[in-house]
C-alpha cells in the first residue's frame, strides 16, 4: 500500500463519527486495566469498568466547557447515588422505596432535554451497578465509600478524557453531524429522482411512502446538527469556523426545502410526455444533484475541498431545451403542465445554484436572521414549567417514569423472593429493556436475549481457547469497545460485547464460568418483567393516539402555510419564525413515519388502523411538499391586489380548513367528508387566463394542488374518527 492511500484511509477512519468515541473508550479501558495489573489489585476493575461505562452513556455532544459543567453534574449525582446504595442497601423496604422514587424523579428529568436525560438514565444504570457490587461483597456494607469511590473514579477519569477530546477537536462532531445530513439529503434527492419514472401505473404512493420516511431520517439529520453547533455558538457570536458550518447548514435547510418540494401531479406528467425525454432528463439531474449532496457530505467529513461538477449546467441546458422543444408543438392538452415542468426545471436550477455555492461557503452572504432556537432550559422557572407541563396522565414520559418504578419495583422484589444467583442482573435487565413504548421495548427484549445468548456461547469458547489473563483482559477491553461503538446501531452486537466484558472481567477475579447460567436466567427474567409492565401497565399503544399524531400534522402544515403566505406579504425572510414553522412541520410528518413504524410492531388489535396512519402519511408528505414548493418560490413578487386575493382569502381558508380537519381529529369530533366551499375554492383557483402573470400563476397552481389534498384528508379522518367510534 503506498503512502498516499495509507494516509487516505487513516483520514476516512479518523472521520467516522463513532472512531474519536472507540478511542476515548479504548483509552480509559486500557489506563484502568493497566493500573489494576500494575498495582496486582485486580479487584478494582469492575467497578473501575463500570463507572467508565456509565460516563460515557451520560455523554452528550457539548462544548468543552458544556462538558466539564456537565461533568461535575454527572458525579455528582453518580456519588449521591452510589453512596444511597450502600447506606440503605441493608433495609430492604426502605431501599425499594428509594429506589422508586430516585427512579420516577430521574426518569421525569429527560422533560428537560437530552443532556439531563442522559445524565439521569447514567444515575440509574450506576445505582444499579453499585447495587451489583454490594450483592458481589454477600451484601455486607462495611467501608461504605470504598466502592462508590472506585465508580465515580471510573466515572471522572472518562470524563476527563472527553472534556480534554472536546477541548482539543472542538469542531470534529460539527463536521461529523453536516456530512450525515448531507449523505441523507443526497440519499432522498435520489429517491425524489424516482418519481419522475416514466413508466405507466407507476406505484407513485409507494414511493411518496418510501420518501416520506427518507424524510424522517433527514429532519432527525437536520435536528441533530442544528443541536450540535448551537452548543458551540451558545449565546456569543461564532468564530470564523463555526460560521462556515452554520452557514452550510442554512444551506441544507434551502436545499430540503427545494429537494421537498412538488410542483406538478406525477401521473399526469406521465401520461402527457410518456414519449418524451423531458422526464428523463429531470430525473438524471436530479439524480446527480442527490450524488453531489453524498460527494460534499465526503468532503466535509474528509475536510476536503468540494468542487461541484460544471457538467450538471449543460446538463440543465439539455432540460430547458427538451421544455422548448416540447412548447414550440403547441399542445394545448400540456399547456398547464408544461408550466408545472417550468416551474420544476427553475427549482433544479436553484439547486443546481445552491451545490455551487456550497464549493465556497465562507462567500455566501450571512444570513440576515442567523439565530438558532435553544430549548434547553435557562433558569429554574423553565425547569419547573417544563416538568409541570409533563405531570399529566396524557403525558408518554409521565406513564413512562410510573411504570419504570414498577417494574424496577418488582425486580427488586423477585431478588428477594427468590434469591436468584448474581440476581440484581435481573434489575439492569429490565432497566436496559423497559422502554417508553411497547414497540420499542419487544425490538430491545429480543435483541438483549439473542446478544446476551451469543456473548455467552462465544465467552464459553474463549474461555476454553484463551486462559490466560492477559490475553483475556485485552478481550475485555475490545468487548468494551465494541459495546460503545455499536449500542445506538446494533444493539444485538452491543449486548454480545458486554456480555463477554463482564465475562472477562470477573474471571479476573474469580470464576466467570459461574456467571454463564445466572446471566443468562437474569435476562430472561428481566426482559420478561419489562415487556409485562408496558403492555399491562399505561400502555402506550400508538394507534390510540394516531388521532392526534395526525391532527399534529395537520396543525403545523397550517402554521408552515400562513408563515409561507406571510412572507409573500412582507417578502422573503428567512427569519426564525419561518424556519421554525418549516422545521416543526418537517418534524411533525417524521413523527408520524417514526409512529407507524412502531404501530407495526405492537399486538394485531393494536394496529387495525395502520394502513389508514400509511395512507395518511403519503397524503401529509405530498401536502408539505406542495407548500415546500409554494415557499421555495418566496421571493417572486405579488402585486397588491392578487395578495390580497391569494393570501387573504384563499391562503387563508386553507389554513382554516386544516386547523378545522385537525381539531376534528384531535377531540375524535366528525369531520365533513366533502366540503362545497373547498371544491368551488379550488376550482377558482384552477380556472387562469393565458394572460396571467407567471408569478402568480405559480403561487395560485400551488394553493390549488394543497387544496386538492383537503378531500382525501377528509375522506381518511372521517374514516379513522368513525372506526375510533365503533371501536
């Protein structure tokens, strides 16, 4: 291998995201095995193990001074913790007592954001290793400290370790969150391409399906950035990388917004140019544009130069020519919809104009309104707000934080009850499978038993081939590794890897062939508790609450609407305002893709309404891709008297029908299958004169396809409401 290509594939792994958390891992694994050998005090590995494992599922991207705040928080709670364990360990009741309380209020703290809900998740996971560790000593509780002290240790010496990473590559998970939004904008500019097949009783539904659930993994891409360098802005003005970031953020947001858009019925299109190019050659392009997205999403992560391909400009040459060719026939049947391929062919030009842009993105204006919203809590008045506004039985982490106590409840119980061999296993079990819905729990249970029966059978054989401490010891470390690099993506892998590090670190210390049997009845056990507690206990079964996923939907493509209609008024501002409009109905719609996917998991009675949530979803995506499109064209100007005609009146009846659909939705009221008002309105907005101006021509074809979708929206509501009903 030459030096070049050495070099090249050391930057690729340097720039995977998980790679910088493998090392951080693999160092405070390795430090702490080291000392344990070099001091022969083998003993203080497993909790040394442990308290590493619970810092690192307390990490949350931050700054590094974020971090090193958020550090002192996470042991701190993690002593409280530790040390309650150990002083109420010997007073069963009392301590279950405990143990339900610390564990509603902790669970109650993820209403606060992420960060809090990681710390607090890590507090619990912790309390339970600590809980591991008493049971390991036959429950005798004589120096108190000495264990919690040796967790926490863990605990601080991984954290040190991620504020000096943050501290020294500051701007690594920045570029790490922009190339995967990139990569999936360019994986859904691909998808879009394959609408404009020109094949006859083309499935357009299945592949409006298919997009809108690329979607969802965009809009999470889209949050996860935003997120990412709002923690390195903070309340300051950014530095001069960090504006190069946000600034090519702004541009992804331009680029979903014209990649989401529709201008056009796809069918039709078909029917009308099947034995033309025109749909060809707007597929090709859109398809390279979507293969541009990925090659910038490399080079950022690569923090290489992005040179756009000039030969997607003759490439659109070929597309206006092909629109030329197909006007000078003088159809009159394609009259309409070659304005629709008018309107699509100058949305790929704007693209084609953004992915130029992004080969130089320090030249690109500042935007006029660059501020990003912070939902995290400043000050105990909105800590107290947002944990109020979450006690309420409505609430899916309120049910969640009562039935996690529950179920913890009786773990602990059938510890007692049955005095099961290495028995609080059965605690973390339950902890690690109880999710906040059923769906997700049953993917958990089965992925925690399939991996902790592999860890098992693969730890039986490395015992066998590998005796040797040191040779084990490495496999520990490795395991560790493998854990964190794979827990958020294959949990299955994951729950295999720290199944074998246990294995190995307490072979260290004793005999790991005894943990095979009692490992493996533990999981079972909990895993059985956790599944029983959220189907028996407030179930969240997601098809009982469709409705108002739905109505959710509805409502923010109603906001997303007169924000839109708003800024053709006052004209074009990408302000806060709008972008959190536009964000909130993009998040709104991956909400419902993310509901139905795990209605599709939950028992047969649970789901009946599932191909109605589908249909819906397809309609919902078309009808936000219409108004992407009536906002990608923001900047064309309106005179006076047609704004007041398109935004007053029609924009805003459309408004008002969606809010009127959603609210029936939400309160399970009957909604009107047919409305005279929407057919006369979107009839008159169909019915322009050749001598209209193109601007408006746009803007009213839009509202008159957004108009279109309130019948079949009716229709499915009405349905859905009536089934509730009977049911």
């Amino acid at each position: 291998m030459s030096s070049s290509s050495f070099s090249q594939s050391l930057r690729r792994l340097w720039a995977l995201d998980k790679f910088s958390y493998a090392i951080r891992v693999l160092i405070a694994l390795t430090g702490s095995m080291l000392l344990c050998w070099y001091k022969d005090e083998m003993s203080l590995l497993i909790p040394l193990f442990l308290g590493i494992i619970a810092s690192a599922l307390a990490e949350t991207d931050d700054s590094w001074q974020g971090r090193l705040n958020a550090l002192a928080v996470t042991l701190v709670c993690f002593t409280i913790a530790a040390l309650s364990v150990e002083l109420l360990f010997p007073y069963p009741i009392i301590f279950g007592c405990a143990l339900a309380l610390a564990s509603f209020a902790l669970t109650m703290l993820g209403a606060l954001g992420e960060r809090y809900g990681a710390i607090a998740s890590a507090t619990l996971i912790l309390s339970v290793y600590t809980m591991i560790g008493v049971d390991q000593r036959g429950g005798e509780v004589t120096d108190f400290w000495h264990e919690p002290l040796l967790l926490v240790a863990g605990a601080a010496w991984y954290g040190l370790l991620s504020v000096l990473w943050q501290a020294l590559f500051s701007n690594q998970p920045v570029q790490q969150s922009l190339a995967r939004l990139f990569r999936e904008l360019g994986r859904y500019l691909k998808l879009k391409a394959t609408l404009f097949e020109p094949i006859r009783q083309l499935d357009v539904e299945a592949r409006r399906l298919e997009l809108a659930q690329q979607n969802g993994r965009v809009v999470a891409a889209l949050n996860a950035a935003k997120e990412i360098i709002l923690h390195r802005v903070g309340n300051g003005r950014p530095g001069s990388k960090v504006s190069r970031y946000l600034k090519l953020y702004f541009l992804a947001q331009d680029i979903h917004e014209r990649a989401s858009s529709s201008h056009y019925p796809y069918n039709a299109l078909t029917e009308a140019f099947f034995h033309s190019d025109v749909l060809f050659r707007c597929q090709r392009l859109l398809r390279q544009q979507g293969v541009a997205c990925q090659q910038l999403s490399e080079s950022i992560q690569l923090r290489q130069p992005f040179t756009y391909d000039t030969s997607f400009t003759q490439a659109l040459e070929d597309l206006h020519a092909s629109l030329e060719h197909l006007r000078i026939q003088s159809n009159p049947a394609w009259r309409g919809l070659l304005r629709s391929l008018r309107a699509l062919a100058a949305n790929l030009a704007t693209l084609d104009r953004l992915l130029s842009d992004a080969s130089n993105p320090d030249n690109l204006a500042d935007a006029s309104d660059s501020s990003l919203l912070d939902r995290s809590p400043r000050n105990f008045k909105d800590v107290w707000s947002r944990l109020r506004q979450q006690l309420t039985p409505t609430s899916l982490l309120f049910r969640h934080a009562l039935r996690l106590p529950l179920a913890l409840s009786i773990g602990y119980g059938m510890v007692h009850l049955i005095h099961p061999t290495q028995g609080y296993w059965i605690i973390l079990t339950t902890l690690f499978v109880c999710q906040p819905n059923y769906g997700a729990t049953r993917r958990k249970l089965v992925q925690r038993i399939i991996g902790t029966a592999i860890g098992l059978t693969v730890g039986w054989a490395l015992f066998d081939l590998f005796p040797s401490p040191v040779i084990q010891s490495l496999f520990a470390v490795a395991a560790g590794v493998v854990f964190f690099v794979n827990r958020t993506t294959r949990y299955t892998l994951a729950t295999a890897a720290i199944t074998l590090m246990v294995l190995f670190c307490f072979n260290q210390i004793g005999d790991g062939y005894g943990l095979f049997l009692p490992r493996l009845f533990d999981t079972l056990v909990g895993s059985l508790i956790a599944i029983l507690a959220v189907f028996l206990f407030l179930p969240d079964w997601q098809g009982r609450r469709l409705n108002k996923v739905l109505a959710n939907t509805l409502s923010c493509n109603s906001t997303y609407l007169r924000q839109i209609m708003q800024q053709y008024a006052q004209g074009k501002s990408d302000d806060l305002a709008y972008r959190l409009a536009r964000r909130n109905a993009h998040n709104a719609d991956a909400a419902l893709s993310t509901t139905l996917a795990n209605m599709l998991m939950e028992p047969g009675h649970f789901r009946k309404e599932a191909d109605v949530g589908f249909r819906f979803l397809v309609l919902s995506h078309t009808l936000l891709s219409y108004l992407s499109g009536l906002g990608a064209h923001r900047d064309n100007a309106l005179d006076a008297e047609v704004r007041e005609q398109l935004i007053d009146s029609a924009g805003a009846r459309l408004a008002n029908s969606l809010d009127e659909i959603a609210e029936g939705l939400a309160s399970k009221l009957p909604v009107a299958i047919h409305s005279d008002a929407e057919e006369a309105l979107a009839n008159e907005l169909e019915q322009m004169p050749e001598e209209l101006d193109e601007n408006q021509r746009l803007v009213q074809t839009q509202l008159a396809l957004i108009c279109r979708q309130l019948g079949p929206l009716r229709t499915l509501a009405a349905h859905l409401i009536k089934d509730s009903a009977t049911a």
